[in-house]
C-alpha cells in the first residue's frame, strides 16, 4: 500500500489519516493503525506518545494539505472574484466529503481542545483568507461597499461545507454545484 522508500512514521501518520477519514477517531484502534501501515508492533509507541499523539500529527497534516490546496488558488492570478470562484469551483470529490470538515462532526476530535485545535485553526485561516480578498474586490470597486468580507467568507465556507453535506445526503454533487452557482450569482461584481 505504501511505498518502500517512506519511513514508518510516515506510514503511521498516513494510515492514521485514512482511519480518521473512515471510521473516526473511535474506529480509528491502533490495531488497525498498525495493519494498515504494515508497521510493526511497538513501532506506534516508538514514534509517537500513543494514539492521541499520532491522531494530532495525522490531523495537522490533514490540515496543512487543506491550507496548501485553497492558497494554491485564493492566491493565485486574477481578480478577487475569479480566485473566489476558482477556490468554489475547483476539483473536489464532493461525495467523500471534506476532510477538514469531517473532523468537525467526530465528537471525540470536538472534545479534545488539543486535536480540535488544528482543525479550528484552519477553518478560521480560510475564514481569513477569503475575508481579505472580500476587502481587495471592495477596494478595486469590484464588490459593493456593503459587503462585510468576515460574513461572505463566513458565508462562501458554510457553501463548501454545508454542498458536501447535501451532496453527500443526495448521493449526487448536483446540490453541492447549485450553491456554488447561487453563492456565484449573489457576490458576481459590480458592472459600471
């Protein structure tokens, strides 16, 4: 499953992530974490302080590929609203969900401050960041000068995340397009 040439913590962290995405924390037994690597037995305790420890580096990876993939395109060329419309409209598997997302609705990762913390953390960068290019557009006149851009980057992650969901619940990502053409159509620039 896992090339040759990766360490067993990489291993770990990677067959830890696929876990978390499938079964949650709870499925996530270091039985299984262990199997799914190929790793050896005391290899987990060798390279990490225990599950908790392990589930931290694989959700902080997790996260910083989430953060790497959206600044790829929110800061990338064009205009705010293009990279706006490039984060919502780029490749995603919309049925398989977010993986960030996903962490939110595992009420162990929730009840950890320590394992929610990367997740909150990069929620609230892509809040921000979004919120910023909200501010440029109003300041090049593209966007109105109502537009508040904590609540439209509010507004655009809620989309992502709320068109997972309905994709998901549908078994189509026809609903998880609709919102990105709604939320499109509200904040589409200004014209002289």
């Amino acid at each position: 499953m896992y090339s040759a040439d990766m360490s067993t913590s990489e291993r770990l962290i990677e067959s830890t992530r696929a876990l978390l995405w499938e079964r949650g924390y709870v499925g996530t037994s270091p039985k299984a974490i262990l199997e799914r690597s190929g790793a050896g037995q005391g290899s987990m305790y060798h390279h990490f302080k225990g599950k908790p420890d392990l589930a931290l580096a694989a959700i902080r990876r997790t996260a910083e590929e989430m953060r790497a993939t959206a600044a790829a395109v929110l800061d990338g060329p064009g205009t705010p609203y293009e990279r706006i419309e490039a984060y919502l409209r780029r490749e995603r598997d919309v049925l398989r969900g977010c993986p960030v997302g996903r962490l939110t609705m595992d009420p162990d990762v929730m009840a950890s401050a320590e394992l929610r913390a990367p997740v909150d953390e990069t929620l609230g960068w892509l809040r921000g960041r979004i919120a910023a290019l909200v501010e440029e557009g109003r300041e090049q006149g593209q966007f109105g000068s109502g537009l508040d851009g904590e609540e439209i980057a509010a507004a655009v992650v809620a989309t992502v995340q709320g068109g997972y969901v309905l994709a998901r619940a549908s078994g189509s990502p026809a609903a998880f397009d609709a919102g990105v053409r709604g939320l499109l159509s509200l904040l589409a620039p200004r014209t002289p």
